[in-house]
C-alpha cells in the first residue's frame, strides 16, 4: 500500500490531477485512480516513468527508501 500512498501524495505535492498525471506518463485516468487506490500496481515500466516525473527514485516509489 506504501506505493499507492506515496504516488498520491507527490501528485497532490505537485498540484495535479490524476487525469494530468495521466496524461504525463501515458496512461488513463482510471489507471492512476486504480494505483492510488491500492486496487492494482504499477508495471515496471510506469514505476520508472513516475519516478523520473515525480524527480524521485523508483526505491522511494516502492516504499524501500525514505529519501
């Protein structure tokens, strides 16, 4: 669930809606709902585009850092 968590809260960091978020990787709306829902995770290759437009690391993304 620490994934969910932290993708909602750096888009509610960032001031953006899901639908922007969306958007910015590539992905529907629904599907960023679904992550900050715990209801389904990310793939790999959207853990990697997260973290390079949230400007964090994918470890953090998971949960397996603080930083």
């Amino acid at each position: 669930m620490l994934c969910a968590e932290r993708i909602k809260e750096l888009r509610l960091e960032k001031g953006i809606s899901q639908a922007a978020l969306a958007k910015a990787i590539g992905v529907s709306q629904k599907a960023v709902d679904f992550w900050e829902k715990g209801e389904n995770e990310p793939k790999a290759s959207y853990i990697l585009k997260l973290a390079d437009f949230f400007d964090v690391s994918t470890d953090y993304l998971l949960g397996r850092d603080d930083i």
